[in-house]
C-alpha cells in the first residue's frame, strides 16, 4: 500500500465501527487538533501476533488519565478493535496506530469536559524505520530543545503534545543528513532520541538513562529484561552529554526503531559492535517467537 496517508484502500476502526479508509474523518472543530488532547500508541503485528499487545492498550488508557481524559473502552475492547482492524486489512505484519483523543462537542476552548472522548485503530505495512541504519548504525543529531520537566507536563504520557519538539528536532536532524535527533531533558541529562529510548556499552556493562523525564518506553524495559537474562549488567542512571566519547556501542529501541544501532550522535562515534548486533538479534526472534 503506497500513496497519501489519507488515499488508500483499506479499513480504520473508528469508535466501534470497521469504516473504509477515506470515510476515516474527524470536524475541523475537533477539540484534539486545536489543544493537542489526544494520546497514542505505535505497535508492531509480526506473525499475526501484535507485540506487547495488552500492554500497550493499558498504556493508552493510562495515557489519556494522565491527561484527565477517560478513555471510553477497556484493554478486552481495544484489543479486539485492533485485531478486527487487522483482519479486514488481511494483514499479517504491519504497524499498528491506536488514538484516543477529545472530538468536537459543546466546548471549544481550553476546557472540553463536555466533549466526547474518540478512538480509532489504524495501520500500515512499515520496513525498517531507519532504513539502511537498521544495519549500518543511524547518524544522530543533537536537538536544540530539551525534553520537558515533569513538573510542567505529564511525561510518562505518550501523549500527542510531547512530539511537536521531536517532529521539528527530527526535521532539523534530517536537513543536516541525520536519522534522528538526540535530546538532553531539562536538567541537561541525556534522555532519548526523537521517538526511541538510546542504550550505551562501556567494559561490557550497558548504560540507559533513567526514566525519570520521559517515557519509559514497552520496547526499552523489554530490552532491559532480555539484556539481564543474558546475564549482562545494566545500569539505569543519569548520563552527562560529556559521557558520550566514553562509550563504545550505541543503539535506539522503540516499537517503529525496533533495535537500531547508532553509529554516529554530534561528533561522537560508535561501533556497531557485537553486543548490539546480538541485542538486534536477539529482540528480532523475541518478537517473531
């Protein structure tokens, strides 16, 4: 399937009902594209098996809690939303894009409380989302913005309005020929790329920065797990930008990126090394198992 994400044939689940893919709309006066109150999921289907499936269906509705939004169906209803959705497409391995988000109803302001609450399912048949980089390890910029205190904005929310800054970070990455960016948080720690988590190797020990200040991604506790039943050690701790030129390998998770080896961030560079490429591996069979 090719072409303009909004002309294509196909099917979207949309509160309750398969509904063809151009009929798939919402009104201009959609309380979620004037004041950024949606929250989302991204999950990959391999094998007719969606990957940390129920998982990511409470996160959604964690999600929109956090955002004082209550999604209107359960993780039962959702799941079997995304598989119908699934089904009617006759997809087998795709990604899949669940959304709740305030609609259009009496308010159209700050305050929505009167609005319904709206969810869809949708998906696509995706590669590898950095291309090439899933083998030769992504170039990394280092964005300019910083991922926000959780003082100021629900970050373990995966929530619509956490991305503007990763949509134009990515955006300023890809005009000086990178893959992605890489942010610092507010406290000038180094946090995660643009829409993956960032793992470090230094003496055979793996680094990741504590989730404190961002997502703690479904695909980075399921690497954490997988790397501590290889018997490796890993600690989860603040790291200092300066850190960078200490370590030897470096690699991006998260459901699109998979486990995608970094070869470069700034002027700091890596080896796609073994222990990424066993990590890579090992993930892969984890999720087709």
């Amino acid at each position: 399937m090719a072409g303009a994400y909004d002309d294509r044939d196909g099917y979207i689940w949309m509160d309750g009902t398969l509904v063809p893919w151009r009929d798939a709309k919402v009104h201009i006066l959609t309380h979620a594209m004037h004041y950024a109150s949606s929250v989302f999921e991204g999950e990959r289907c391999y094998n007719g098996k969606i990957f940390k499936s129920r998982e990511h269906s409470a996160r959604l509705i964690e999600s929109g809690r956090l955002l004082d939004m209550t999604v209107p169906y359960s993780v039962d209803q959702i799941e079997e939303a995304k598989y119908a959705m699934l089904k009617a497409n006759g997809w087998t391995d795709a990604y899949v894009r669940a959304v709740a988000w305030r609609g259009a109803g009496e308010d159209m302001g700050v305050s929505a409380s009167r609005n319904p609450v709206r969810m869809a399912v949708a998906g696509w048949e995706w590669g590898a989302y950095y291309g090439d980089a899933k083998w030769q390890g992504a170039k990394l910029d280092i964005a300019k913005w910083k991922r926000p205190s959780p003082e100021t904005i629900p970050t373990a929310a995966k929530a619509a309005g956490l991305y503007m800054i990763c949509t134009m970070s990515k955006h300023a990455a890809e005009a000086k020929g990178c893959s992605d960016a890489l942010f610092m948080d507010y406290r000038g720690y180094v946090a995660e790329a643009t829409g993956a988590n960032v793992f470090f190797v230094k003496d055979g020990v793996v680094h990741t920065p504590l989730a404190d200040a961002f997502l703690n991604g479904i695909t980075r506790q399921t690497v954490i797990a997988m790397l501590k039943d290889m018997g490796l050690s890993v600690e989860e701790r603040h790291i200092m930008p300066e850190e960078l030129g200490t370590f030897s390998e470096c690699w991006l998770t998260g459901t699109a990126a998979e486990v995608t080896p970094v070869g470069q961030i700034g002027d700091y560079h890596f080896q796609v090394g073994d222990l990424t490429r066993k990590v890579s591996d090992t993930y892969e069979a984890l999720v087709r198992s």
